[in-house]
C-alpha cells in the first residue's frame, strides 16, 4: 500500500478517534460479516422490543395537522423504541442509550441493543456506564466556571497565572482561560499519549501537560482549532487552583451535589462501576469487546457515564447552572459566543451552539475509538437529550445525527427550516471559494503536518454554481442563499465564508465544525493541487531509472554487450540508483511507522520512540541521494553521454527535491519525537 494511502488511513483513524467533536467526517464502508452473528443480532434485537412499543410507534408516526407532535414520555418512547432497534441492527451497533430530560426531571431513559454482546447483557436506560469522549469536556468547563465564580480564575488572565510551569510566549500575546475555553489558544495537534491501555503507561496530569505541549500556530483568540490539549491544560487550573487532585474535585463538586452515582473520571474504572459498564466494539459482526480506553489528557475525554447519571447534569445547565452554577454565571457559559464566522454556530464558554433554524441548541459531542456520543440542550423548551453508542459501527455518526434533526422536528415547529432559492451571484461567488483547503485542526511540524496535506478538502462547483465538498460516496452540496452563506441542499446545515480585506478568501467553515474548526487556502507550496502531480512525477521517473536499471543489465548480457560507461561515470550511474533505493528504504520507514500507529493508536507513547528515532535520523538517505544524482548530472552534462541522458540526469535531482519538499511539509524531516 502506499505512502499517500496509508496515511490516509492514519488521518481517519485520528478523526475516528477519541475525544473528538467532528464526527461528521468519520465515515466507513460497512464490514462484511463472516458469520451470522449480525443477523442473530437483528433479530434479538428487534424481538427484544415489546409489540405494543412497536405498534404505538407506528401510531405515533401519524402526525397531528401541525405536523408537530407533545413531547411526553408515552410519545418520545413510542418514537425511540421504533428508530433506535433498527438504526443500531442496520448500523452494524451493539448497543446504545437515549436520555430526554425536561422541566426539570428525566423523561426517558431507554436502553438498546447489549451492554455484552458475548453474555448478551441487554443496555439498562439507567445504569449502563458509556464513555462520552469529549462530551466529558463539559464538566471540565463547568468547573472552570465554578471558580470564576468564586473569583479564583479570571477568564481573561494570562493561564500562566495559574501554571506550576510556563507556556512559552508566541506571537506577542498570553493565552487566557478565555481562549482556551473557545478553542482559540492557537495549538497545534498532538497525539502522544492520547490513548492507552496499560494503567502502568498512564502519565499524572501535571506530567502529561508539561511534557506534551504542542507548538502555538495561531496567535491566541483569532483561530478555532480545536485542542484537547487546552481542556486538559484548564483541568489540570483546576486542580491547581482548587487544591485537590482533579478527580477529587469533579466528584466532590458536580457528581457529589447533583447526585450522579454512576459517574467518573477515573481511570482505570473502578471497581465498584465493572458490573455497570459497557464493553466497547468496533462493529457488532465483528463482535469482539474492545478494551477500556485510558486517556491521559483525562479532564478532556475520560467520562464514564450511565443515561440517567446525566440527567441531573443537562437538568442544573437548563436550570441556570442548578446547585452546581449561580444562575448568572451559567447564563454567562452558555450566551457568551465567540463568533469568527457569522452567521454561522459558534462557540459560548465550552459548550457550542448546535442551532437548527430559529430553535436555539447547544451542547457537545465526543467521540473514542469505541463510544461516540452527543448531547444537546434546547434551553427555550427546557429539553435536554444524551445519546451514547457503544460501537463504531457504519451507523455511529448517521444514527445520532438523525436524531438530532428528527427529534427537534419532531417536537419544536421552530426547527423547521425553509430552503431558499439560489442567488444570482452563486457562480461569481463560488468561483472565490473553490480551490484546496486544509484544517485548522492539525500537525504542522511532526509527521501529523500529513494530516494537513493529505487531508486537505477540495472544493469544487457544478455547473449550477452550487459548491460541492467530497464526503465518501455522497458529497456535501451547498447552495448559496445569502452573500458568502450557502445552505445545504438536503440538511439544515450552513457554511461560510470569511473573506480579507482583499477580497480573498480567509477562511470556509460550515456546520456543525463551525464552532471549532476552519478550512484556510494553503500557501501555494503546500497546496495538494501543485505538489500531489509533481509527486507524481517525481516517484515515476525514480521508479522507472530503478525499474530499468535490472531490465538494461539483463539486455546487455543476452547480447552480449559491455557496459558503455567507465571510470567516474560509471560510479556514478550506480551511484545514483543506490542513493534512489535509499529514498525508497525512507520512504518504506515511514510506511511503516504510520501502519503501526494507525493500526494501535496506543503505540503513541515514548516505548515508540526508538522506531521512530530511527526512521527520523534515515533522512540522511534524501541527502545522499541528492548529492550523488546532482554529481552524476554534472559527469553526464560535461561528458559526451546522448541528449536523454542528459534529460533524465537533470530529472533525477529534481525529482529528489520534490521528495524532499514533500518530507518537509510533511514534517517527516523533523526530530521531534513530541507528536
């Protein structure tokens, strides 16, 4: 496989993964079962649910003349034990939670599927344990907020005010709470230690964030890129500021107050949650129970949490803050929106605006290598929703999703959205937008700086001069209904355009990314649509002087012919061949480094680092291989060699440059084994 696709399979791997809110882009082919076990599934599942829940909710599909239906328990059962058997049966899922709360109290706490598949333990709505990835991010900012309250934090404050160790200065300006809060701090992406499996592995909080720090690539407050790093660093204020050990203070005030007994942020789980938990799977026919993720930037994605746990949760935040927040300061986390791409969803202070129509929503999503989950708040109803998947099955992005359009159209008349016609200036303004884009969110010194290049989005136009974004088998089509904003043709969503002073475009965004994330043109020397055909270019004529170098030799000896070159220019000829197996013997290094990493996200550790150490220091190779087809260009342009020598010699040293410039904004000529 080659370099280009392995890495891609390192980049869904990362956006699979844990602790991250933009599920929208985890999308797989569905796997092909080898037994019957999917079907078994299927139909346990389905026989599980009682036929009178069947039936009312084939009652309940009929629609009163408004087309908006009560949200009350008999209802919203009714409607989630007909959806939820079959979207997880269909969706390759083992098991899954639904949590409604509103007016104050729980609704619904409904169960499906398996908490085990080996043991067929059936999902409890109340007690079943699930990880909620970067939904756990939620407390982490609650209790930041917490001590704004008590005025111990200044949202606005330098964050080394509060550091036992320093954030080095970049761009002339301190990060504050405030931008870490928003995702605005400026870090790049990092992933060492992100994930574990062995307890023994597993950093404190003050080590991992003072060992891990990542390179700042924006000045703070002027780019949403979206951190795990920056909530774990607010975790780990909280732990300094508070006087007790992170864990401590979430259990003694969040959990303790509003009653959530099955609840932690510990790790590994203990013991008293084992018989609660929920095993994790990749895909129900594959059926084999993951093991339990270890996230060492904890205070960012190491919840573990049963439906009705959350209930007291959503309940205090549609409550303003409840016993755990002062009304003001919950209305404060919740409305304070940092807006860089109006008018599009944005982020408050932790949560982020999951608006649909004129219905006002926001909450957070969060995704692991096994659980994926969601919540949402509608605090003008006074409804909360929590939705937690134990798998990462084809339907884990799709199930929830539709649940949150259906469910809000379901009951809000205001979620309903009308489309409107394109505008006239589609065409001239899509022309401004089409072209190659890459993430905000992503490496840009270590080998993750792939992530940024490999990863980059191209956007198109059809001939209707609607914008067109690739996504697996059925991209994004978006057509513009406002000046730069552009609707989605077949969902609620929108995407936009901020544009410099020159009339350039700065950045694209669109829902639901928006809050924390951007698309920005790349400079013309990492653009995928100059570099990927020199690629190209560059790997054919070094595979091809390779290719015939044997295919020459073996013509030579069946006529029996010499070998014309003698002396330097014979040395050099297999000089320079040797120099392009070496650029070949790298690239092959780092192959497979990334087919190790993206295969175990829990080789992300230092036990790593002699691999990588030694693919990072074979960069010598590149070197060599220039020198000695730069010294053989040179023997062939001033000997008497034919006019194709002297071609293909010049060839050769370009095409190692363009492998060279390739590494470097790869970052696969980096030494840094901080990734």
């Amino acid at each position: 496989m080659s370099l280009v696709k392995k890495t891609r399979c390192a980049v869904a791997a990362l956006a699979a993964f844990a602790i991250l809110p933009a599920s929208v882009f985890a999308q797989s082919e569905p796997p092909v079962p080898e037994t019957g076990m999917e079907t078994d599934l299927v139909e346990e599942v389905v026989d599980a649910v009682p036929t009178e829940a069947v039936e009312a909710a084939i009652v309940a599909t009929d629609a009163p003349d408004d087309g908006v239906r009560a949200l009350t328990k008999t209802d919203v059962d009714a409607w989630l034990d007909g959806y939820f058997p079959y979207a997880i049966s269909t969706g390759d899922i083992v098991g899954a939670v639904v949590t409604v709360v509103k007016d104050g109290e729980l609704l619904t706490s409904r169960g499906y599927g398996y908490a085990d598949l080996e043991s067929r333990k059936p999902v409890d709505g109340d007690t079943t344990m699930f990880r909620a990835g970067s939904t756990s991010k939620l407390f982490t900012w609650t209790a930041v907020m917490q001590l704004v309250e008590e005025g111990k934090v200044d949202l606005d404050e330098d964050i080394n005010t509060y550091l036992d160790f320093k954030i080095p200065d970049a761009f002339g300006e301190p990060i504050t709470v405030r931008h870490l809060m928003t995702h605005t701090a400026g870090f790049a992406e990092t992933l060492k230690y992100l994930i574990l499996k062995d307890p023994e592995q597993m950093p404190s909080l003050g080590d991992y964030v003072k060992n891990n720090v990542p390179e700042r690539i924006f000045a703070p407050g002027t780019t949403p890129a979206y951190s795990n790093y920056a909530t774990t660093l607010a975790g780990y204020i909280v732990q300094l500021v508070s006087g007790k050990e992170f864990d401590d203070y979430i259990d003694q005030r969040i959990f303790e107050p509003l009653g959530m007994k099955n609840a932690t942020f510990r790790q590994p789980l203990p013991d008293r949650f084992e018989n609660d938990m929920s095993s994790g799977y990749k895909t129900a026919a594959d059926g084999k129970a993951g093991y339990y993720e270890l996230i060492a930037p904890a205070p960012a994605g190491s919840l573990a949490i049963s439906g009705a746990s959350m209930a007291p949760f959503m309940i205090a935040h549609l409550n303003d803050g409840g016993v755990i927040l002062k009304p003001e300061t919950a209305r404060r986390m919740h409305a304070t929106y940092d807006q860089h791409t109006p008018p599009l969803n944005a982020m408050a202070l932790g949560f982020y605006q999951q608006n649909i129509g004129d219905l006002r929503s926001f909450g957070h999503a969060g995704d692991l290598i096994f659980f994926h989950t969601d919540l949402f708040l509608f605090p003008d109803k006074d409804v909360g929703v929590f939705v937690s998947i134990n798998s990462s099955g084809e339907g884990a992005r799709p199930i929830r999703a539709k649940l949150w359009d259906e469910f809000a159209n379901r009951y809000f008349p205001e979620a309903a959205v009308e489309y409107e016609e394109r505008l006239d200036t589609a065409k001239e303004h899509g022309a401004l937008v089409v072209g190659p884009y890459e993430s905000s969110r992503s490496g840009v010194s270590t080998f993750l700086a792939l992530t940024r290049f490999l990863g980059q989005t191209k956007i198109a136009m059809n001939e209707d001069g609607d914008l067109v974004i690739p996504f697996g088998a059925s991209p994004f089509v978006w057509r513009e209904v406002e000046p730069f904003v552009w609707r989605k043709i077949d969902g609620p969503e929108r995407l936009a355009v901020k544009l410099s002073d020159d009339g350039t475009v700065e950045h694209v965004t669109f829902e639901p990314i928006s809050p924390f994330m951007v698309l920005t043109p790349p400079p013309w020397y990492r653009s995928s649509a100059l570099l990927t055909p020199l690629l190209g270019v560059a790997f054919g004529a070094l595979a091809l002087t390779l290719l015939f170098w044997p295919v020459r030799a073996i013509v030579r000896w069946r006529y029996k012919s010499s070998f014309a070159l003698t002396g330097r220019e014979a040395w050099s000829y297999r000089l320079v061949r040797l120099g392009i197996i070496g650029v070949f013997a790298w690239l092959t290094g780092w192959v497979l480094v990334i087919m190790t990493l993206s295969s175990d996200l829990t080789k992300f550790t230092s036990a790593f680092d002699g691999q990588m150490r030694m693919t990072q220091f074979a960069q010598i190779l590149l070197y060599v291989a220039l020198a000695v087809s730069v010294w053989n260009a040179f023997l062939v342009w001033t000997g008497k060699q034919s006019w194709f020598a002297k071609l293909w010699s010049a060839v050769l040293p370009l095409a190692v440059v363009i492998v060279i410039w390739f590494a470097s904004i790869g970052g696969l000529l980096s030494l840094s084994s901080n990734y």
